[in-house]
C-alpha cells in the first residue's frame, strides 16, 4: 500500500460539512424531535440523601387521567447493573452494584425512585407529586476522608467505602527525601463541576413494528443499547440506538442518562416516550466532575532538581462507583505530571459518599491532578527562590525518558518548545491598570492521554464505500459531540481518496445502521475511528488504483490521486467515477470495512503501578496574566496563550476551536464554577447560582499549533480534545497567586477567599 507524503486536504482550514447548518440553526438535536402519538416521562427522585425506602404507594398517581404507566423498582426486570471493576481484577476488585430504580435504600438526594409515563408534561409532573413514598432517614457521610473510617457509614451496605485503590512505585522515596536541599509539602482542593452543556440529557424511544425498542438520544455512547437491553431482559439485538447531533457531552453523556428510563416506558406503554430533564434536574442530580483532595510532598536539589515526589489523591466517588475507579487510574498516571522523578511514592483512592454519582468530565481526572501538581511546581520554585519557568524546564520529560509508571516515552515532549511559544507571546507582565489593582502572570504544563486503557484491548470499526459516480459515503458509529468527529473523518478520506468534500457523506452514531466504532470518550475517536477510517480509505484507494494500473500499463507506485482522478506522470487520466465503474464492471470492491486495534498490554503491576497503561499522551502549556480588584476580589482573566504538540493538525480551524474552548471552560473552573453541596443537596439549580464563564469572561486568547508529526493517529495525529483544558486552571491559579503573593489553595478562587487571602496577608 502507498503511503501519502504531500497532504492537500490535511492541514487544511476547512469548513466542517455541517457547519453552515449549525451556524443557521438547521441542525436537530435530541429535544427537535417528535413523533405522533407521542407521550411524556417524569422521574420521581429521593427527598433525602440517604434513607430506607420503608412503602411505595402509586395507586394515586395511577388512577389520574392522563397517566398511562407508574414504575418502580419492581417493574424492571433486571434493576441491578454490576459494574465490575474486577473485569480487570488486578486493578481492582470491588464491584458496584447501580440500581435502574431505587431499591431498598436511597443513596444520595435526587436518586431515581420512579417512573411516569403522561399524556402531557403537566400530567406527569402531577403524578410524580402524586406517589406516596415512606422513608426512614439514614445517617449520612459527605467528605471522602471520613466516608474512608471503617465506622462511617456504609452507601453500600456491608462494604467499604473505598471503591479503589492505585499506588506508583518508583525508585527509593526515603532515599530520595534524604538527599533533599528542600522539601516541600502542601495540600489542594478541586471542587465539584458540573458539565454545563447547553444542551440538558433528552431523547425519545418508541417500539418497532417488530418489537423492538429504538431510542434517539443525545449520547456519547451508542453502545450502552447492550445496558439497555439487560435491563429490559431481551437480546441486544432488539435495541436499537441512535445519537444526533450532541449539544455538548464534555463526558456528561458519557454515562447512561435518560436511556434506561426512555425504554422501560416506551416498553411499557407501547407508545413513543419523550424525556428532556430540566436544568435544574441536570445540575442537582446528574454527575459532576470527581473533587479531589491532595497531599504533595516534593524533594528538590539546591540547583532546582527534582528527587523525590510523595503524593496523596482521594476523590469523591458519589453514591455508585460508575466510572471513578477508572478516573482514579488516570489521575494517579497524571499524578506527577511531565516531569523526569527518579523516586515516586503515589496513593489513590476513590471513595463512596452520599453525594449524587461522580463521573467522567473532560480531561477524566488528568486535570484534577494537574491542577494540584502545578501549583505545587510553582510553590517549590518560590521555596528555592527560582523562576518557575526555568524549574519547570529542568525537569521536563523528553523523549527517552522513563515515566513515574515505568513507561519509556518514545515519541516527542515538546514542552521545552511550547512553554517559550507561550511565553513569547505573553510577553512582560503589565503594569497594574489602577492603584487599587494587582497584576500577575502564571504558566502550567500538562499532559493527557489519547485512546483508552491499552489492557481494554480497544478497537474502532468505519466503513468507505466509492459510489459510481465518483462520491464517496462513510459509515462509522462515531459520535459527534460537536467538535468535528465526523468532519475530521471525512477530511481524511477526502485525502486519501481525492474527493472533495462537498461529495463526501458521512452516516454516523446508529447502532443498526453503522459499524460499532467504540466511545467518544479518552480523546480517542481521530485516533481510533480515525486510523479505522483511514485503513478503510486506504483499501479502496489500493484497489482503484491496481485498476488504474492496469489500465495505464504502469506500475501503481507512479500513480497520484487528485481532483477527483488518478494519474500518470506522463499526463494520463482516468476520473473517478469512470475508474469505479471500471472496477464494478470486474468485480472489484469500491467498499472496505476496516477495523483498528489499539496496542495491547498486561494490567500494571497492583504493588508499585509500573507498566504501559495509555497508548501515548499529548503535552503542552498554557500561560495566563491577571489582574485583581483589590476591593472587590473580582479577576479578571486578561490573557491567555496556549501551545500544544498535536502530532499533525487535521484541521489547525479545528483545534483552535478546542484550544479556546478549554480556555474558557479551564477560567470557570479556576474562578467561579462550584455546585456547591450541602449534606448532599446542591445549592447551585440554576445558571444564576453556577456561574460559567462567558463571552464578557473570556479574554483574548493566543492558541499555537506545534506539529512534529509523530502521533499515533492518522497522518501522525495526537489528540487535543481534553488536554487544552487540562493547564488552564492552574494557569490562572499560579496568577492569582503570583498577583497576590499568597496562594489559595482550595477551588473555585472567589472574590471572597481573594478578599480574605488580602487581609490575611496584611
């Protein structure tokens, strides 16, 4: 097979296919579709965080017209779903068991207890109110620290609290602690966030003629139609999902949201169901990003020389342990950051509470982490009375080096390049703009994986098909969560097989109509579904151009394909659409379904963590100026830069997109973004009282593509997704702490705690 060498799509400013529809409003969402004869569901959620379920009553609700079914637990027929950590034991072991409906107990305030299937909104709302549920008030436990004392209370009765455990072994710690100049030890806090997206968790279900149930959701898991079919009891071949276009995930929709509920009802009635929840369900109920608390302890030489890193990672887990062991792992890889220490001591744990379930959020726990390890790059840097840029560039990893768990990087560390891209452009820090104003300027680097967990053995699946008249149509189960999966596929077909993209359709996220292309989750769909396509487009171009081949009398290494026809060096032609008639007129395949594995691995060592865990991680750094109000405690973000190493650019429109995205998500979780739990209940309903960044919030913001062409993607891609976020936060925070002085080391930095910080200070 040929290999390409001159990119004329790759690299390339592009339009995205669907652009101009979603620009003009035309694109349809999960809650833009109806069917006739079309019902409503409503969920009836907990009163407590935590209490016995002693009688459920729905006589009443079921008696009022309009109402079609109430469910409970009883009614589903497979309510329990174990999630089995211990599917990789050596990991693990622990196995949660997530209720579908309530069951003998309530765990956290806003738990499902049951179901409603109305007529109308209205009439559903008041047969939720209409349900007699008897609780009897259980203790509860909110802090991770004490849910972890073998006295706390149980969420899962007769087990512990701590759902996980990881531990990183590297080198002699002690031995490294003694050859110290300085030892540094802090701790940090990360609040709960929630996903924000614009568009809240919404679909509608309905029975097929044949009997079975297709569900039209707003997802980022197709798959989770084999969930859905254990729970209704029947085979997973009578499921069907399908995901439009996603009004944003950032993982939220990684877990199931409203799937489960959708398809009990529709089964039951026999009727389309709709459920869209509200943003006040969405933000009091539904999973937010894990909060960590963390302990650092760095040893450090006179000359800046990292020998010894200690740290303690404890996640709040929620009342189901749903994906956190899986963020813990991530977090605990992250734990040190992209930095060469020869001696590593890393404890993790995730931990049970009656808080509403955590779950995966963008940069899956990568971010929690660095945001702990960058504040502490920068206190250490203060202790020894050395530039933090420059403490930073001594201990950078680059290619070659050995990594915390063991894993020798062998691919490109750009970070040397990307901190002085982000620093040229950032240039001196400015002089304050008032004399009741502070000024400070913060850098942090970090790292996030692409592809998932190499020992789950990850594989992607996408199909490409040359139509007779020279189009070309993909089918791949992608999801597209709005940041141009699709669109970076049909990009690289249209590479590959020279087809603009005008004349390329991509069918995309329908488990019955398209090969089964894995999660859009772990920034891995351009690398899996991606290097999938690629294989696909690369097996038609093969055949088409042994055609060509034959037809020219040449061999097929002199020929190119461009402007939609295969040529010859001497000047022959063939267009496209002649070669494809051409080949099915002899029985050649113009279609290939290509299937991408990812490399595989043994689980890591449980004792010392050492063992390849991520197929290849994306670096980079962000830099940010700041100014504060000192009356007032207000920041105000003026600056941002930041410079990634993206292996090769697909689309450079695109991930700048990304870049600005993170930057905006990465001001709100530094500042302001706090749902705010109060022995369980979330304070923040509405967006009035979680407060995101918006346009008024977001600076200027310079992002920088750097390529050095050695990803592990299509065309030696990396992925970006999560990893722009991922040094923002602590970007902003060590400028804050520049400005100030003194550091805040506990999320969201508020007016408040700046205010406070300035008079302890005075």
């Amino acid at each position: 097979m040929d290999v390409i060498k001159e990119f004329k799509v790759i690299g390339k400013r592009l339009p995205s296919h669907d652009a101009v529809e979603k620009a003009t409003g035309q694109t349809k969402y999960a809650d833009d579709f109806a069917l006739p004869g079309m019902i409503y569901g409503k969920i009836l959620r907990a009163k407590y965080p935590h209490a016995r379920i002693k009688r459920i009553d729905t006589s009443k609700a079921e008696k009022l017209d309009g109402v079609y079914c109430v469910l409970t637990h009883k009614d589903v027929p497979n309510n329990a779903i174990i999630s089995r950590f211990g599917q990789t034991r050596a990991v693990g072991g622990f196995e949660g068991v997530y209720r579908v409906l309530a069951e003998g107990k309530v765990r956290y305030y806003g738990e499902p207890v049951a179901l409603v299937a109305a007529e109308t909104e209205e009439i559903a709302e008041k047969a939720i109110d209409l349900i007699e549920v008897e609780y009897e008030e259980l203790e509860g436990v909110f802090d991770p620290r004490e849910a972890m004392d073998p006295k706390a209370p149980k969420i899962e009765d007769g087990k512990s609290n701590v759902v996980a455990r990881f531990k990183i072994r590297k080198g002699d710690v002690a031995k490294g602690f003694a050859e110290a100049d300085v030892i540094v030890e802090n701790e940090y806090m990360s609040q709960f966030i929630d996903h924000a997206y614009l568009e809240p968790e919404a679909g509608v279900a309905w029975v097929e003629d044949d009997g079975s149930i297709t569900i039209r959701v707003s997802t980022q898991v197709i798959e989770h139609y084999r969930e859905i079919a254990h729970v209704l009891g029947i085979p997973e071949s009578r499921v069907r999902v399908i995901t439009p276009k996603i009004g944003g995930g950032f993982g939220g929709k990684e877990d199931i949201t409203v799937e489960y509920y959708l398809a009990l009802l529709a089964w039951k009635t026999g009727r389309p169901v709709k459920i869209v929840q509200t943003r006040e369900e969405s933000l009091s109920f539904r999973s937010k990003r894990h909060p960590y608390k963390f302990k650092y302890k760095t040893g450090v030489k006179k000359d800046g020389t990292i020998v010894a890193v200690e740290a303690e990672l404890i996640s709040d887990a929620g009342a189901y342990m749903t994906l956190s062991p899986w963020v813990l792992l991530y977090s605990t890889v992250n734990a040190i950051g992209p930095y060469n220490v020869p001696n590593v001591k890393v404890d993790s744990y995730t931990v049970l509470t009656n808080h509403p379930p955590s779950g995966a959020y963008r940069t899956f726990g990568a971010g929690q982490a660095c945001v702990a390890y960058e504040q502490q790059m920068d206190e250490v840097a203060k202790k020894l009375g050395m530039d933090p840029v420059e403490f930073r560039k001594k201990n950078y990893l680059k290619k070659g080096d050995t990594m915390a768990n063991g894993w020798k990087i062998p691919n490109t560390v750009a970070l040397h390049e990307t901190t002085d891209l982000v620093l040229k452009y950032l240039g001196k820090k400015p002089k304050p703009s008032g004399p009741k104003k502070l000024v400070g300027m913060g850098i942090a680097s970090g790292m996030c994986s692409y592809g998932r967990m190499i020992f789950l053995h990850d594989t992607s699946r996408s199909k490409v098909r040359l139509e007779l008249d020279g189009s070309v149509t993909i089918e791949c189960g992608v999801q597209d969560v709005g940041a141009g999966q699709e669109a970076s596929l049909c990009q690289i077909v249209s590479e590959v097989l020279g087809v603009p993209l005008k004349k390329i359709r991509i069918i995309s996220g329908d488990t019955a109509a398209t090969p089964i292309a894995g999660t859009t989750t772990a920034t891995r769909q351009l690398y899996m579904s991606g290097n999938a396509t690629y294989l696909a487009a690369m097996k038609v171009r093969d055949n088409i151009l042994t055609k060509a081949s034959e037809i020219f009398g040449v061999d097929k290494s002199e020929l190119i394909i461009e402007d939609e026809k295969i040529k010859t060096k001497d000047g022959k032609s063939i267009s496209l659409r002649d070669i494809a008639v051409a080949c099915a007129a002899d029985g050649v395949e113009l279609f290939c379904e290509a299937q991408f594995n990812a490399p595989f691995g043994e689980v890591p060592d449980p004792e010392t963590g050492q063992g390849r865990v991520f197929p290849d991680f994306t670096y980079g750094t962000t830099g940010a100026i700041v100014e504060i109000d000192t009356e007032t405690g207000e920041v105000e973000v003026k600056k941002i830069a930041s410079a990634f190493d993206v292996g090769t650019a697909i689309n450079p429109m695109r991930v700048e997109g990304q870049i600005e995205g993170g930057a905006a998500m990465g001001i709100g979780w530094a500042l302001t973004e706090d749902v705010k739990f109060e022995k369980g209940i979330a304070k923040a309903q509405s967006f009035a009282e979680y407060i995101i960044a918006t346009a008024v919030d977001v600076p200027e913001i310079k992002s920088i593509i750097v390529e050095n062409h050695d990803g592990l993607g299509p065309f030696g891609a990396r992925g970006v997704g999560e990893v722009v976020l991922a040094p923002v936060p602590p970007a902003v925070i060590n400028a804050v702490a520049d400005a100030l002085g003194k550091r805040i080391k506990e999320l969201p930095i508020t007016g408040e705690r700046i205010l406070l910080a300035l008079r302890e200070k005075s």
